[in-house]
C-alpha cells in the first residue's frame, strides 16, 4: 500500500486522483481548504479505512506548518502538489491585476516548495519518495501566445523551483518532477476540455507508479512522455 498525501483534494483533478487511488487501495491524505467539502467527504466516508481528509490551505505559511505537525513521524511516499488557481480576470501583458498576479505566484509557485519543504521529513521515510506538481504546458518557455501572463508565469517558475528541488534531493532518492495533465474538464478547465477527470488521472497515476530517479527534474505529460521546457 502506497501512502499519497493529495493538495487541493476538493475537487477537479485532485478529487479525481483521491477516487483513483483508494479504489485501488492506497492510503491517502486528502487536504483541503475544506475537508468536510461535500464531494471529497462523501467519498471518504466510502473509504473511511484509506482516505483521511485534513484542512490545509497551501497559500497560508500557519496551515502548512499545523499540517506538518499533525503529520509529524508518519511516512509519505508520494506527495501531489495538486492545488492550483487560474489567476485574475485582468492578466494580460498590457493590462495585469497585479494583487492577482502575486496571489498566482503564491498558490501555483511558492506553495507547492513550501509543502514540499515542510512535509520532506515524512517523504524521508518513505518507500521510493517521489514529489509530484501539477504544472501546465501553459508555462512552456517554448510556447509563446498572449494572455493568462500570470497563470502561465506562475507555472514555468514552479518548473523551474521544482528542477532545483530536484537537484537537491537527487542525492537523498527522492524524486521530483512536474506534469500536465492535459486540458481537463474541471471548474478550472471548463466543459468543453478534451479529457475527463478519470482520463487524465488515470495517465497520472500510472506515470507516478512509474517513476524513477532517473526521471528526477524531468516534466511529463500525463500519458508519460516527456516535455520540452
Ligand atoms: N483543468 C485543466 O485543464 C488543467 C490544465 C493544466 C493544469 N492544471 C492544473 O491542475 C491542477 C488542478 O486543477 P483543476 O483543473 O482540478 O482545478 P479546479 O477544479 O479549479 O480545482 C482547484 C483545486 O485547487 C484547490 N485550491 C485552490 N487554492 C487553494 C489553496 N489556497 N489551498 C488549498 N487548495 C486550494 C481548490 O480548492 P477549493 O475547492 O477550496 O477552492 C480545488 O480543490 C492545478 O494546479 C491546475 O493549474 C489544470
């Protein structure tokens, strides 16, 4: 049994990966802004013996550190940098909410390091450690197009955190990559995305219990393959 701890596990693809894994009976802490959220506590209490639900709100320093010490002594061996926003309504080049833009940064750039950071002595202890962020081809330095610069920022920067964080722990085996999900039909993807949730997360999942750290620093698409910066 593989222990995952899951952010933004309320909804869309986090929720998605939470149904997954417990119906194939891993163990997953489910955290939330809130845990008693309808859709996820609903599933936990399908799977009450898998699926713990705990408050965490990733942009808030305190509620990472009350998570980490809830959780303090117990092993994970795959951490999910799931949660994520879009950003403002104003966020092109020309005209940026720039309160948006920093609130952006925080949630997609700066929160997934802090998580990481926090919870390493937990993915220390664990079976073939690997950290995982929901990042987007939308942050490709590769790919230019106007519009959303503070969504897309905010996910090539937290690339570019996560090959550092990479770098450091390759010595310790833990593992470090971001992926993409593809264009799902979330809240966040809209209706008319080309995947469902179990399309994607069923992609992630086997890509995640795939991964080596060999593949640490590496940015995957959600059927495995390897992506261009
Ligand atoms: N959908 C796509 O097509 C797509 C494509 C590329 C990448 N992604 C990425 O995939 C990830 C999941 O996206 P999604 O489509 O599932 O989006 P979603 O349906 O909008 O869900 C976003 C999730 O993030 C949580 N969240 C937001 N701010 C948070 C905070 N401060 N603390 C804790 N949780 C927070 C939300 O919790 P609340 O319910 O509390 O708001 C919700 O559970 C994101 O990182 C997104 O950027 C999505």
């Amino acid at each position: 049994m593989t222990t995952f701890l899951i952010t933004g596990a309320s909804r869309g693809i986090g929720l998605g990966l939470v149904e997954r894994l417990a119906a194939r009976g891993d163990r997953v802490l489910a955290c939330a802004r809130d845990p008693a959220a309808p859709d996820l506590a609903a599933l936990a209490g399908r799977h009450s013996d898998l699926i713990t639900p705990h408050r965490l709100d990733v942009g808030d320093p305190d509620s990472v550190a009350t998570l980490a010490a809830a959780l303090d002594g117990q092993p994970i061996d795959v951490l999910i940098n799931n949660a994520g926003i879009r950003g403002p309504d104003r966020q092109s080049a020309l005209d940026m909410d720039f309160d948006g833009f920093a609130q952006a940064l925080a949630i997609n750039t700066l929160a997934p390091l802090r998580v990481a950071q926090a919870l390493l002595p937990n993915l220390r202890r664990g079976e073939r450690p690997r950290i995982v962020t929901v990042s987007s081809i939308m942050g490709q330095l590769t790919g230019g197009g106007a519009g959303d610069v503070a969504y897309r920022t905010s996910k090539a920067a937290v690339n570019k955190v996560m090959q550092g964080l990479a770098a450091e722990l390759r010595p310790a085996g833990v593992t470090v990559v971001v992926v993409h999900p593809g264009w799902v039909k979330t809240d966040m993807g809209g209706k008319g995305a080309a995947l469902t949730v179990a399309q994607s997360t069923r992609g992630l999942v086997a890509l995640i219990d795939a991964l080596t750290v060999e593949q640490t620093g590496g940015f995957y698409n959600h059927d495995g393959q390897p992506l261009e910066w």
